[in-house]
C-alpha cells in the first residue's frame, strides 16, 4: 500500500489553491491533468506523464468490457460551421 498524503486549499487571489507536500515531487509551475470522478473523487498526474497514465490503464478492463457492444447510439449528421454539407439533424 502507498503512503497517504494530506494537502491543504486555500484562497489565493479570487481562486482556491491546492498545496501539495513537496514528497509528490511535483514542482512550481509543472501542468498537471485534473480528472473529476462523478463519486466526486479527483485523479491528476503530470502533464508529461499523461501519456505513461493512458498506456497504464490499457488491459485495465474486465475481459468482458463491452461484449455486448455500445447497444442502440443514434448518430446523426451535424453541419459543422465552415462544412458544404447539409446538415440532416432535426
């Protein structure tokens, strides 16, 4: 199991801020990707390392992932600004 971390949100300027202890090695000014969960839990990692995260998460899903396939999507056609094609949605 990996260790636990405690930070701290505070106001700076008209923003809240997130402090971050120094052991997660993140450093001043570095891009991260904050990822909200609907359970309202937060996943975020470095920029630089979104990809690793992407790669990770590859095999991550249950062998039966989707064996019955997305079921019934509409799709429909969409004008998109700029496009010479009509648009058919209703």
């Amino acid at each position: 199991m990996t260790k636990g971390y405690r930070a701290r949100i505070f106001k700076s300027g008209n923003s809240t801020a997130l402090r971050l202890p120094r052991e997660l090695g993140f450093s001043e000014g570095e891009e991260i990707v904050l990822v909200p969960h609907a359970d309202g839990t937060f996943s975020f990692w470095k920029e630089s390392e979104a990809l690793n995260v992407l790669m990770g998460l590859y095999g991550a899903f249950s062998e039966g992932f989707m064996s019955d396939g997305r079921g019934d999507i509409e799709q429909v056609d969409y004008a998109w600004p700029g496009s010479s094609k009509p648009s058919q949605a209703a």
